[in-house]
C-alpha cells in the first residue's frame, strides 16, 4: 500500500506525535481522521492540514466512544485501511 491510499485513524492525533504522523501522511496525499480530546488543536490541525483531515472528538478511555469514532472515521475517509 502507498501511503497516498492511506485512510488512517490517528489516536491522540491533534498534538505530538500524533500530529507529526498526521501531517507526514497527509503530506504524501493520504486522509486521516484525527481522534483526540483536544478541540482546539484538533480544528486547528484541520484547518491547516486541509479537506483529507478530520477531527473527531474522542475519549479513548471510553469504549463506546472510540466505536462512534471508528464508525464516523470510515464514514468521512470512504473506509478505513489503517
């Protein structure tokens, strides 16, 4: 798989590492849907990551939380593949 095909979730994605990883893939032409608790980071990488990046707001300690997001990630990117 080229890393332009990527349509990956990315924990903790507004900030760090996370951002870092997020900014690489959509860098190569890849979409990412950006899960984190940080609203204001999350929108504000968005914005400057463009159309093939999403946040969505997430609580990963939360179970059912994280399956909404899963769930709305795969809506926003046509499917998930990483």
């Amino acid at each position: 798989m080229q890393i332009k095909d990527a349509r990956a979730i990315i924990s903790g994605g507004a900030s760090g590492l996370g951002q870092a990883v997020a900014e690489d893939v959509v860098a190569a032409g890849g979409s990412v849907a950006l899960l984190d608790v940080n609203a204001e980071a999350g929108a504000a990488l968005v914005a400057r990551l463009g159309t093939r990046a999403t946040y969505i707001a997430t609580d990963v300690t939360s179970e059912a939380a994280v399956d909404a997001a899963v769930a709305q990630a795969a809506r926003a990117m046509g499917g998930i593949n990483v």
